[in-house]
C-alpha cells in the first residue's frame, strides 16, 4: 500500500500489519481460518468490516448534501468517495493520527489558532512538537495573521470553523489562501458544521490536494456514545497513511450500524438542530437583560461564548447549584463556554444566572 509522501521516514521501516494486509489486497476470501476468533457465537464473533465502503458512500452523501455553497456542482471525488475517507474513534483520532503520520517528533512545528479546542496542542506537544499559536484576531475572531503562519512554514495548520470555544466562522479566504500557500497540510475542523449551515470545506477539496476536514457524529448527529468521526482528505494517500497507523477495528460493528441507520433516516437529526436554534435564541435573549451577563458572541451553533461580570463569584454560584459550564478564562477574560441543553436545562441555568445577577445588583 502506498503512503504519502509527506508522511514520517519511519513509515518505510514498518511493514504493513497482517490483518491490513488482507483487506487492502481486497482478497477473494471464500474460507476464512485466519482470525482465531469463535465462529459458534453468533455474527459479533466476526470482526467489524474494515473497508466501511457503503456507509462512507452514505455518510457523504447526507453530508454532501449540506452546507453547500451558492454555486454547489457534485465534485469528481463523489464516484471515489471511500478513498478520501477514513472513519476514527471520534475525531479526536483523527487528530492524533495526523499529528503521528505527518509530524516528525522533536522536529517539526505545528500551527494552531488562539483560542481554539486545546486537543491539537495537547497531543501535539505529547508527540514532542514544536507549537505555534496565532491569534484570532477581531471583535468576531474570524481573522489571522495568515503571512505570519506561511512564513512559519508549519508540517500542519490546525483551523476550527466554527471555532470552538468561541462560535465564530473564519474569514473564508483564510482558508484558500493558507492551502494555495502551504507545503504542509491544512487542517479544518468542522465539528460543528451542521449547526451553521454555512458552505464546508469538503467543497474545496477538488482544489486543494493538502486540504483535510475533520468531522465528528458526537455533537450535531446525536452520536457522541458511538464514537465515531471522519477524516476526509483531497488526497487518498493521506487516508492509506492515516489507516497504516490507526489500530484495526476501533469502529464496532454496533456502531457501524447505529451510523448506518443515522444515515438512512437523518431527518429527525436534521429536525433536532432547528430546536437547538430556537432554544438557543431564547436563551441568549433572556441571559442578555442580566446584570452579570457583560456580552455574548454571536452564535450559529449549540454552544456560546459569554463574558461575565463578577466572573469569579459566578462560577462559584454555579458549581454550587452544580451546573457546569466551561471556562474560558485564561484564553478571554472572565469567559465562559455554555451548551444549549434540553429547555428544562436551559431554564434551570438560566434561573440560576437571574438569581445570582439580582443578588450582586
Ligand atoms: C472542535 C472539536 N473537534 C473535535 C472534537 C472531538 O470530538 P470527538 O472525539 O467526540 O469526535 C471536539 C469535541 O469537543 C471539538 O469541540
């Protein structure tokens, strides 16, 4: 099986695992004495299909079907679709397989944006990487100082759009411009996509071969306990890569189903991102009347950025009403990360917020 050219030296040095070996020669198999497993147990006894080529053929086309821009053409990779994706335990393997594949330890440098979801820093500086972070810039943080990241000349670029923990969308020419530019990899994190319905970057990938989105079913499909997300890439060695490292069969055959199924009928998901919307709306206006409420970054997704007045005393309150929400104070000041729950939820928070916002007035 042929890898990238960009991935790791040590990929030369390490042979392909046996098991792989077989699903990739696509091996005409009438008998299988392989495996050691206990054929007397019912199907579970097998190992999950490794090639997944159907339900990637079916995730792409719900996905492909969304957030799609004005001018929208089906794209080439449409007919090929099981070659530029790979399915990982949550995207959060993704992650870490591409930090893995294509970042040489104690050498190479990463680029990640600031603020943004702190797993690419995490496991890069696990991997022994060197770290960049550049600042989201503007009253929206949609912007970046992109020269800056070209010049750092990163193995790979880290983008969250929306970017999580802030809700905003980057400048799309962002995107464009750092893939036209870079040799190394650009990767977007889309895990929250679906909420926001603006244009994916799974739309670009006829464009740019060093383009990779991360997508993840834990949060807009409701499949967070199936651990499942996806890494698309322009280019199929980058998946042959990814998969000649990903630990085999980390994709239950239940779960494989259970996405199946989404696949099959995803109107009432598509229906539940609508009452997110609303509650989303109804909460913000209610929390944007209290006095501890200092301002709220506008949001397209299930989640909201919001910087509080008397942050210190606000929290307390809310851990002692056993609510929790995320901080985000040491990246924004006296900020906090706060997800649309169920209206019951929502309104317990929001009592909550009124009760502590009228005892400090
Ligand atoms: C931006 C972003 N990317 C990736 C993930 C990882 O999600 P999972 O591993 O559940 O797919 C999260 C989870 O919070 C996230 O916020």
């Amino acid at each position: 099986m042929q890898v990238h050219p960009k991935s790791r030296p040590i990929f030369s040095e390490i042979p392909l695992i046996g098991v792989l070996k077989k699903h990739f020669a696509e091996m005409d198999i009438d008998v299988d004495l392989s495996n050691n497993t206990n054929p007397f147990l019912g199907t579970l006894g097998n190992y999950p299909d490794l090639t997944q080529k159907s339900l990637k053929k079916h995730y792409w086309q719900v996905i492909s079907s969304l957030n799609q821009p004005a001018d929208y053409t089906p794209q080439k990779i449409d007919e090929i679709i099981d070659q530029h994706i790979l399915f990982t335990v949550g995207s959060s393997e993704g992650i870490d397989l591409l930090l893995r594949s294509f970042a040489e330890p104690n050498k190479d440098t990463i680029a990640v944006t600031e603020p943004s979801f702190p797993a690419y820093e995490h496991w890069g500086k696990l991997h022994n990487l060197q770290i960049k972070r550049f600042k989201l810039k503007e009253e929206n943080y949609n912007q970046l100082d992109v020269d800056d990241i070209i010049k750092e000349n990163p193995k790979l670029v880290f983008l969250c759009n929306p970017n999580n923990p802030t809700a905003t969308l980057l400048d799309t020419e962002i995107i464009d411009k750092l893939c036209r530019s870079l040799d190394g990899f650009v990767i977007v994190d889309e895990a929250y996509i679906e909420f926001s319905g603006i244009s994916s970057a799974i739309y670009d990938l006829s464009r740019f071969n060093n383009l990779i989105v991360l997508r993840t079913l834990s949060k807009a499909w409701g499949l967070a306990g199936v651990r499942c997300g996806a890494v698309i890439a322009a280019d199929p060695l980058v998946i042959n890569t990814l998969r000649y490292i990903q630990i085999p069969f980390g994709f239950p055959t239940p779960s494989q189903e259970l996405v199946a199924n989404r696949c099959a009928f995803p109107q009432t998901m598509i229906a539940s991102w609508e009452q997110i919307r609303q509650e989303r709306v109804k909460l913000v206006k209610n929390l944007s009347n209290l006095s501890v409420v200092k301002k709220i970054t506008p949001s397209d997704v299930n989640f909201f950025l919001m910087e509080l007045n008397h942050f210190s005393t606000v929290m307390a309150f809310l851990n002692q009403h056993k609510i929790h929400v995320v901080s985000c104070d040491n990246e924004i000041a006296n900020s906090i990360r706060v997800s649309i729950g169920t209206e019951k939820e929502n309104q317990k928070f929001l009592k909550a917020m009124s009760l502590i916002s009228d005892s400090l007035t």
